[in-house]
C-alpha cells in the first residue's frame, strides 16, 4: 500500500456500526465498491470486480421489461398442493 493510501482522512473511509453498541465492525475505503454481507455475526466483505453487477429482485423486473417481457404480479388464486 501507499502513503497516500495509509495517511487517508477519516472522510475517506466508511464504517459499518453495531446500533445496540455503536462498535465499529469493520471499515472501508471510499470511491470503490463493495460487497459487505452478514452471516450469522460474521460481517464480511470483498470489492466488486467492474463487470460484476448486483441484481435485486426490482432490478431483474426492470431488466425483463427493458427487454421486451411482461411482468404479472403473483395470482390472488393461490392453489394449495396440501
């Protein structure tokens, strides 16, 4: 790493905050992306490389209709299989 790198402004770096505590868990550099998730209490985190993309469920209906595809929403008439 370099020096401009290690003598960063705090206003270079973000914190992810325990709310019941106010602990910092973990922290990271400003102006890249990331991919922070939890499982179980485990935070982590790695950067996003620049062709990958995160769909969330909107995105997806988003990307389906730009391509031509109709969305419905799921039926009212639900059929039970029990």
């Amino acid at each position: 790493m370099g020096d401009s790198a290690l003598n960063s402004s705090d206003a270079d770096w973000y914190d992810v905050v325990r709310r019941t505590d106010g602990v910092v868990m973990c922290s990271f550099p400003a102006g890249d992306r990331f991919l922070v998730y939890r499982s179980g209490g485990l935070i982590s985190m790695r950067p996003l490389l620049d062709e990958e993309i995160i769909f969330t469920p909107n995105a997806v209906v988003q990307f389906l209709s730009g391509l031509g595809y109709r969305i419905d929403g799921p039926s009212d008439n639900m059929i039970s299989s029990v």
